[in-house]
C-alpha cells in the first residue's frame, strides 16, 4: 500500500501518523509545501504577541519526530500541483531545485487546508500588507510587531483577526479593526458578543464596524488604508484577516467535486467521488451534524479527527466522521466567548424554528471568592427540546460549559436532560445548581408553559399593543437605570400592590438576570394576571440597548 | 394544600421554593432545627480557613428572603420530634420556648440531612471534639483557628476532613489527619489520590493512613489523641469528619421504611413508602444511575435537585428522578480531584467486569504557556464501551473533562463516542484532540485490540512468565530511573534492534506516559511480536511503586 498525502499540518500528519500506526508496512509520503510539518497554527497569533516566546514551541511533531517515530517519508518544500487520477498519481514540485516529478499512490489524502482570501482591492498586494497562516507569515509579524512599528490595521474581525489585534495591542501597537459585518466575531450572535466588542474597545483596540477597505496605498513611511465610509487610516502595516477559502483547485482540476464554496465533497468516510482519494481538514465539505446540510468550518479539532478517520477508512475500517457541530473558543485579552452548535442567525437563515433562554450565572458559587459572571445563550427546538446551540461569553468557567453542552448536543439530548445533568460541585468549581442545570430549568421552564417569557425584540410591539411592563427589581437598582416605560414593584412587595395591575393588558416582569422577573411572572399567573418574562433581564436588555459607542 | 417541609437546607428549601413557584396559593412551612435556613454548608471549611471571610456570604438565601419572595413560612429553632402518618401531622418543639406544637400536613418532605457520624470511641463527647455540618460548628471552629491553638487532629479524610485539613493549615495551624483506609479521599481509587496524598504532606500536613483513635481524652491544656497503632498525638482540638449518617431516626420511627445503611427508601418521584411523605436529599436513599442499585451518596447538587423533584411531584407532575451518578470534586491546596459514576473499587466489590485506560494529558496546548499536567482514569464496559466512571487528578482543567465525561455518562455514551467528541479548542483552552477525545481514542483502541494494554497490578505476573519488559523512552529518561528489570530500547531505535527481541516472549513496552508505549507495541505486533502496552506509563509506575513515604 502506498498513501500519498498532500499537506503536512493539522489533517494531513493525522493522517500519517495514524496510517502508520495501522500499516506498518505502508510506504507513507507527505508532501508539504512549507518548510514545516506540524507546527501550531493556532498559536502563531500568541507567538506574534510574545506570550509563546520560543519560535521553536509552534513546531508540535518536529520533521525528525515524523521521520524517526512515525517512519514517515516527508517532504518538505514539495508542492504538489497536480493530479493524475487515471494514473493514480500526483505531480510534485520540488520548490528548492524548482525540479518536477511524479508520484504514484494507492491512496491519496487532500489536507491542504485553506487559505486566507485576499479581496481584488487596489494594493492588495503591497509589501506592507499581510495575511497569518503559516510560521513565514508568523515570523513577518512577529518581526514587524517588535520592530518601530506603532499602528497596525487589522481586516477582519473574525477569530483569527480578533487574536491578532489583541496580541499586536499587546505588543504596544495601536491596532485598528475593520470589520464589514455590524459585529464582531461573526459566527456568535450579536446580543452575545457586544460586551466582547465593547471589552475590546476598553483594551484601546479601535473597532470599525459596518465598514471596509477599498483600497490600500504604501510608501516608504507607510500605508494608508482607504475605507468605504471615506475615511481612512494610517498604519505601517496590514493585517487581512477575512476568511479562509479551500485550497482546493487542484482537486478541482482533477475533476473531483467540490461545493459552492470551494469545499471538497465528502462523504462519511471523508473520501471524494474518487474512491481512492480523501480529503480533510479545511479543504473538505462536511455535514452539520446539526442540521445534517453540507457545512465547512474552518477548526483544528474536526481536522485532526478526520485525518484520524480518513486513514482508518483506507486501512480497511468503517470508521465514520459525524459531521461537525461547530464548537469554538476564543480569548479576547482575559475574556472567552464560546459556542456550540447552530447559531440563532444560522436558525434564522434556514428557516428553523427555534426557542432561546439566556441566564447570567456565575462561575461559581458567588459566597466563594473570585466568581465570575457569564452570559450562556441556550436554543432548542420548540417542539422537542432538542438542544441546537449555545453560546456564553464570560472569563472562566465558560469553556467547561458550553463543552459539557456539546456533549450533551453529540448524544441528541434536550433541554430536560440539561435539568437531570449531575456535574462536579464544589464551591470554587461550580453550582450545586450549575449554569448547565439552569439553563435546563430555565429552557424546560419555557416548554411546559410554566414561565412564558419575551424577547428584547418583541417588547416593542408589546409595548404598542399596551403591555405593562414591570420592573421587579430593588427600588435603587430601578433608579439607576430601567426600561423606558417600565413601573417599578419590587418583587418582594408585588403580592401586595396587585390591584395596580390589569388582569386585561399583559403584563412583561423583568429583573436584572430573570430569576426575580420569572418568580414575578409565576406568582401573577397564578392571580390571573397574563405575565411573561423579558429573557435575560435588564442585563441583556443594557448589552443591546445601551451600546457601547460601537460607531466609528 | 398544606406542604410541611422538615429541614430548611439544600433539599428542604429547594422543595419549598420550587413548591411556592408551581403553587402560589399552597400553604408552605419549613421547619429547620438551627438557627438558619439556606446557608451554604459546602463553605463552610473555607469559612474556618479565612478564604470566605465574611461570614454572611455563608446565608445563601437569609431567612428573610424565603419570607418575602417564596412566602414560605419558615421556622427556625424548630424541631419535628415525631411523625403521625395516620393524622398526617408532625410534632414539633420550639427550642427556645421548648414547647411542642403539632402540625398537619397534606404532603410532607423530609429533608433532615445527614448528621457526621460519632463513633462510640472513649471521650468522643469532650468538649475539644467537633465535627463541621452548621454554622454553629462552624463558628466554634473558627474560633478555634483564630485563636492561639496551634494544633489539631482531622480523623477522617473524606472529603470534608481534607477540606478542613487545609483549611486549618492555612490558619497556621499544625495538622495530622488520621485516617482508617490505606489512602485519603476513600472514593478515588487509590492510585489516583497518591500524588494528592503528597501534596497534602508537601504542605506540611501529616497525614497518618491505616491507623485510627481508639480514645481522646483531654484536659485544660489539650488533647491527646491515642491510635491504635499505639501512638498518640498531642493537639488543641480534633475535629471528627468520619462520614455522615441519614438523619431517619424521625422517619424509621414513623414506620417509614429505610436501607440498610440508614437512608429513607424512595422512589423515582422521591417518595417513600408512605405516598405523602417524601424524603429528599443527604438523608434519602436512592438509586445509582450506572449499576442500579440503591445508593447513599451526599451530595449538595443531587440535594438540590430531588428538593424539585419531590416538589413537582406533589403538584402533581410527573418529574422523576434519574439516580445520582456520584459526580464529585475536591480541590486540595492548588490540586484539584473529581470523579464520575463508579470506581474501580465498587466495580471490584460488586463483582462487575470492566477495563480502564489512563493519560496523563497537559489542559491545554503544551506550546501555550502554563499548561499543567493531568492524569485522567476512564472505566468502561469491556463488550460494549460503556462509560462506567472517570476520575481526574491535577490542577486546572480537571473539573471540565470529568463534567464532560458526566455528561456523557448521563447519556449512556460509549468510549467510542468520546472519540467523537467536538470539543471547544483554542491553545489556552484545550487541545486539537482534547483529554476526552484522547481517552475515548486509547480505550477504543483496547476494545477494538489495536491497542493490547497491560495494567501495572499485572506487571508481576508478566514478569514472572519471563515476560520481555521494554523500556522505549530515551536514554536520559531511562537513566533517570526506570522499572526494575527492564531493558532500554529507545522508540526512535526500536525497529532498528528488532533482533534484540524474541517473538516467543510477550513483550511489554512502557514509556513515560503510555503513548510512546503504544507507539512501540503498535509496531512490534505487526513484526509478530506479542507486544502490549503498560497503561498509563512509567508516571503512573512511579507513583504507584516509588510511593511518597504514606506510613506514619
Ligand atoms: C492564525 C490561526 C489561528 C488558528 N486558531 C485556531 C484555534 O484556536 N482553534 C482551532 O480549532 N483552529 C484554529 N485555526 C484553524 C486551524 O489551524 C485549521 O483549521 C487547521 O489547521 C486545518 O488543518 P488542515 O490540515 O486542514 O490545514 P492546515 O493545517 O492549514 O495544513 C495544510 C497544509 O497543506 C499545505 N499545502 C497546501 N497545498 C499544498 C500543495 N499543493 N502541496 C503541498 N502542500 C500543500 C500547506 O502548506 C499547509 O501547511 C487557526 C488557524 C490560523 C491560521
Ligand atoms: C463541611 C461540608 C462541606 C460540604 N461540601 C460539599 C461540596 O463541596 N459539594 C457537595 O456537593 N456537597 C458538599 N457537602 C454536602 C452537602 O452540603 C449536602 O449533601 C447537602 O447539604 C444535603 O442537603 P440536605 O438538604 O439533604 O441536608 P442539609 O443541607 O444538611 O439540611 C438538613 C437540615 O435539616 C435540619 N434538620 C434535621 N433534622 C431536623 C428536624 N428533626 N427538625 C427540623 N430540622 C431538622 C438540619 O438542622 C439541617 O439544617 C458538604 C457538607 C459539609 C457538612
Ligand atoms: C503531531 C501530529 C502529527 C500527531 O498526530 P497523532 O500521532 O495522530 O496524534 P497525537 O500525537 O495526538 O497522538 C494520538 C495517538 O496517541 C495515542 N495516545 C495518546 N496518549 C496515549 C497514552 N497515554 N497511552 C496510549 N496511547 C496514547 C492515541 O490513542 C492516538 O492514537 P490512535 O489515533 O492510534 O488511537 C498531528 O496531530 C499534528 O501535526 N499536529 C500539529 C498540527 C495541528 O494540529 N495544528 C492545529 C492545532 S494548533
Ligand atoms: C437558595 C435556595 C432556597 C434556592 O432555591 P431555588 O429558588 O429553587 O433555586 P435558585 O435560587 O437556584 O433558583 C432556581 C430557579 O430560578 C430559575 N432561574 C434561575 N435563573 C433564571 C433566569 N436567569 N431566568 C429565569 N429563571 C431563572 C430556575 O429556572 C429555577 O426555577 P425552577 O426550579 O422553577 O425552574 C436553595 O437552593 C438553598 O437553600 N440553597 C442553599 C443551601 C444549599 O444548597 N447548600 C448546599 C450547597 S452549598
């Protein structure tokens, strides 16, 4: 048996090694284009900041490893251009003596990855404008960030340009972010991500939303950024940061199918409408394992775990991927937002009806020093309670949950499982009522009718349709801020000021985070008042409402 | 509908809240012994250490509020002294007044706790003996801590003499803990809790194992603590944490029926026999969601949520009850333990086949600074893969992956679907192939044979049928200190020196952790050697075999 893998990273050396690990025997060639297999993409934006100091951390399974250990044939500044399926053989491109060969295989894996889109913008391709995928991209930054360089421009507010602005900021450089979207780190939903924006903001970083770059001009002093809103920025240099885009022409060019946007088809087993040949990583289509619709997201885990895959399949194994369900994580200095799961956008898009709770619990149990707050985001099917997606933004203890959700997402479990979840508790760790737990009350709550909630976006119209909306709040929590056109009764003293509310109008409780506003809601349904809820209380509402000057 | 709730703790007033919530017009009475409802039992230890320094944080939901929000009518200093099923109607006395009082009710929880043992041991009752369950034991304790005594005996290293242990310890005091068992933490398997044990000692806690008091007896200057190893321990004051008892008596006098070991017999709707009367949390018997069997494990979150159930229920929905499932944590300095569903030591004792893998991963990345060491256990069904339970020893991180692991358990998951798990990653978070993909993926590779793993309480045996025992980590790691009797045979070099090695003899490999082990073993097979692998390495080995000095 001979495999041929083309890229040696994060899809491509999984393949390897576990094809190694199955086949002894196997001749296993790795081609990667690069000077280094293995290194860690991931953490080339904390080497450019200075948080991983040694350059030589970044190379995870050093090309002797993959040699010695592994006993795999890898070659390294070896760029493979073309297919010959027919033949069932690559053409190979030696980029240090320019000389071509060719290479036959048995079994070919694709992981080539994806590479950073760069828009047809005048100046696109200036010396002074940059992009971060590999340790040669790394090593430019790293060099212009401890350089004399004092602004820097980053395009793009998606995670990867989210970790270069906060580690260029951390290097001292006065960083500006543009973003097209009206938000931040796109694949999270707004209302989530707008205090990350805002903490952002507070670092000095200069956030630009709802703007572009058309066009990018440099000269010997530096660079000037021309924005569609027509203003424009000085910098010394660029950072483009907009997105990934299959490398995926070579497959294309091979006649094997790839989707609208670039991916390449896949089936379970990770192979291409070419039996004999796979792809993984970033270069390949998916499914969602949610909404089972073809899908391509762009994270190291499904990667590794295809690569994984792909080599059980071409040993003789029926190992199958499962679709990916879109778990994420990012730091923003010492804040982390997370998801799992289908974003209420994505829901929006396709059309699925879904239900969303939002609860504010701590990290820990708040009598124990040092607990932080989190947002958790939870949507489920209104039907079944099917957990769709969830998403939390906080300090600590955020990955632990929205990880513990992705689980309980993998095993088709519903908010009312959420409820029965026995997870670890001690004070400095959790709830004996964890977040998990609550946001299964809370979402169950919501199903069995016992507490009807509403949303920001509909108080309006409940608002126009002459609702009554209550602040149950403390007196001095109302005075220092409430929702225009809210009455203050203080939860404690609602049981006795009920004639001041009409059995006639709904009535819409809130409190700071929901618990107040739905015990409120509770007891008054039981008096015969119509009461709901406002989900997530005045904390979200001030999130959304009251937002950070997010203008340019 | 007249609710009476005995105990105004975790179990009892998450019944009377979640009662008032489903029932506004319901009559609610919460009888509870001690001067405060609600209070945060679990802090207590933190409170005595000074880490919790404000002693009303410990009031989770002071007595007014359950007065005012829940409209529950609480009773402090009131103890239910007998149960009249037939009327259905409780007996209580007012403490202070010390007159009793009867109470009818329509539906009843119990929700008494469980009070810490007190063996019949000579001097047991001295006044330099406590035990630490309310604020009143609390107070004494910290009283204790801040004043000029500079000694004191834990007996017991559960959970909570640990706790108190250090706690204690960071007062300043001098601690000797004394424990019965051959290891501290009783619920983790031994091998697991060794590096915890001398951490405990590293931080100048003596910690005296299989040994036990056998008298106290004590005079104006101290206390002297005889042990049956003959020994005797000079101290200020000792405090007895030996593990708990339902507090039933109430119950079993009232013809409702109990187990063996005390607990209230119920069912999955927390009721006892007598179908009006519920018994909820640590004095309640349930059963344990892995094995089935009844089970007493006490625990606040468990607590808490049968206090819903058993609310629900008597309002007439069908909420049941899964089972507990033993999920539990203990930090210890800056380390940090937890557990899942069964150990291997139940699983022994109750006869029940299983296998079990171990790693020791970092908690994120090793190339993002800080990453910190783990060592992780997973037991499982040897034909199906079921997870049967998971325990975890390290610093940080620990928490997340036996969280993640209950849930999987929660949803009958197989070792099979932790290979599938989509974790969140980023560098400082994770890993690409996390602790939990990591685990799922070695105890695949048992069942599945790609992986033949040989268990450290085999390596004797092995031994004895002259077995090859190989070490394949690298010659300074070797020099370093090694398993008596093995031979050095680098992975890098090993299929180089395959005629070192004879096909007639099983093999065992071994490197630090397993995974260069498995590496060799994985190769050596498909030469036809009979190679397996020594789980969880030459780590595990040392903590096992070179054991901190644990006798007394
Ligand atoms: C800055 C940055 C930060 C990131 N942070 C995270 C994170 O925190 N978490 C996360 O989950 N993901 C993160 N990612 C994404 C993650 O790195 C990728 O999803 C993952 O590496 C994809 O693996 P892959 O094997 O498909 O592609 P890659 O790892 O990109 O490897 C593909 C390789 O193929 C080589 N190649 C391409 N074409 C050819 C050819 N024709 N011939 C030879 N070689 C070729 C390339 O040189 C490349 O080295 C980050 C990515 C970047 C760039
Ligand atoms: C020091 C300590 C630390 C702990 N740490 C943790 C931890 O980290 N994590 C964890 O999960 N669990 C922990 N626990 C255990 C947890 O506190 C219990 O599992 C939980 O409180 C049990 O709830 P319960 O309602 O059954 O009993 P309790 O909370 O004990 O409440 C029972 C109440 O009933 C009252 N009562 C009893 N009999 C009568 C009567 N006849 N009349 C009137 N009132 C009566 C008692 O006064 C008591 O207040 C800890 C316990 C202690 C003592
Ligand atoms: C380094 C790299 C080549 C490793 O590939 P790999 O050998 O498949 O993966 P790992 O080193 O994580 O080892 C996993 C294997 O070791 C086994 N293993 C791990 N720990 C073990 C232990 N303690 N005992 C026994 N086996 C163990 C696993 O079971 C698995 O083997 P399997 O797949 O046959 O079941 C590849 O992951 C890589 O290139 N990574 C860097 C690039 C990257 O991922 N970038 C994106 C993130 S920054
Ligand atoms: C304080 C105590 C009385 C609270 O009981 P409780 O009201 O049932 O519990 P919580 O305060 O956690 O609130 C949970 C309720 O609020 C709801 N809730 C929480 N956050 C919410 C939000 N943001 N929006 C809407 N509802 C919310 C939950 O759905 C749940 O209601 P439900 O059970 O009707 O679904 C009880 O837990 C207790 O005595 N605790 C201290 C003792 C203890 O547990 N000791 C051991 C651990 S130290």
């Amino acid at each position: 048996m001979k495999i041929v893998i083309i890229g040696g990273v994060a899809g491509g050396a999984s393949a390897a090694a576990r094809a190694r690990r199955l086949n002894e025997k196997a001749e296993i060639i790795v081609f990667e284009r690069g000077l280094h297999p293995s290194f860690a993409n991931c953490g080339l934006p904390y080497y450019v900041g200075g948080k991983i100091e040694a350059r030589a951390k970044l190379l995870v399974a050093p090309i002797e490893m993959l040699r010695e250990r592994h006993r795999l044939d890898v070659r390294i500044r070896s760029n493979v251009t073309s297919i010959d399926r027919e033949n069932q053989s690559v053409t190979v491109q030696n980029l240090d003596s320019g000389e071509s060969y060719s290479e036959s295989y048995d079994k070919l894996v694709i992981a080539t990855g994806a590479s950073p889109f760069r828009p047809p913008i005048p100046g696109i391709d200036g010396s002074r404008l940059l992009a971060l995928r590999d340790l040669h991209d790394a090593d430019r930054l790293h060099d212009l960030a401890t350089s004399s360089a004092t602004r820097a421009v980053v395009v793009g507010a998606g995670f990867v340009g989210i970790e270069i602005a906060e580690n260029l900021q951390r290097r001292g450089l006065h960083v500006t972010v543009v973003e097209l979207c009206d938000q931040i780190l796109p694949p999270w939903d707004q209302e989530m991500i707008l205090p990350v924006d805002a903490h952002l903001r507070k670092q000095g970083v200069d956030v630009r939303l709802e703007e572009s770059a058309t066009s990018f001009s440099e000269d010997e002093s530096g660079l000037t950024v021309q924005l569609h809103s027509g203003k424009s920025i000085e910098a010394d240099f660029a950072v483009v940061c907009i997105g990934v885009r299959p490398e995926s022409a070579l497959a294309s060019e091979a006649g094997i199918e790839c989707g609208p946007r670039g991916g390449i088809i896949t089936n379970e087993h990770m192979q291409t409408n070419d039996s004999n040949i796979y792809a993984v990583g970033d270069v390949a289509q998916v499914r969602c394992f949610i909404s089972n619709n073809p899908t391509q997201i762009p994270l190291a885990g499904p990667a590794n775990r295809q690569g994984r895959i792909a080599a059980d399949h071409m040993s003789g194994r029926s190992s199958t991927y499962r679709g990916t369900q879109g778990s994420a994580i990012v730091g923003i200095f010492d804040m982390t937002a997370a998801m799992t799961g289908l974003s209420e956008k994505q829901l929006q898009r396709s059309g699925t009806s879904y239900e969303k709770i939002y609860i504010h619990p701590s990290d820990h149990a708040g009598y124990y020093p040092g607990a932080a707050g989190m947002t958790l985001k939870l949507i489920f099917a209104p039907e079944s309670g099917m957990i769709l997606g969830a998403q939390a933004v906080g300090t600590t203890g955020v990955d632990k949950r929205i990880d513990v959700i992705a689980m309980a997402i993998q095993a088709g479990m519903t908010v009312y499982d959420l409820e029965e979840a026995e997870l670890c508790y001690a004070p400095q760790y959790g709830h004996a009522k964890d977040p998990v737990n609550m946001a299964g009350f809370v979402a169950s709550d919501v199903l069995r009718g016992d507490q009807p909630i509403v949303h920001i976006a509909d108080l309006q119209s409940r608002h126009n349709a002459g609702d009554q909306l209550i602040d149950v709040r403390t007196p001095p929590e109302f005075a220092a801020g409430h929702i225009p056109g809210s009455i203050s009764i203080p939860l404690e003293s609602l049981r006795g000021r009920l004639d001041e509310l009409s059995t006639n109008r709904p009535i819409t409780t809130y409190c700071k985070v929901g618990q107040r506003g739905y015990l409120a809601a509770k007891l008054l349904n039981q008096y015969g008042y119509h009461a709901s809820n406002l989900s997530g209380g005045y904390k979200l509402w001030s999130n959304v409402s009251i937002r950070p000057d997010i203008s340019s």
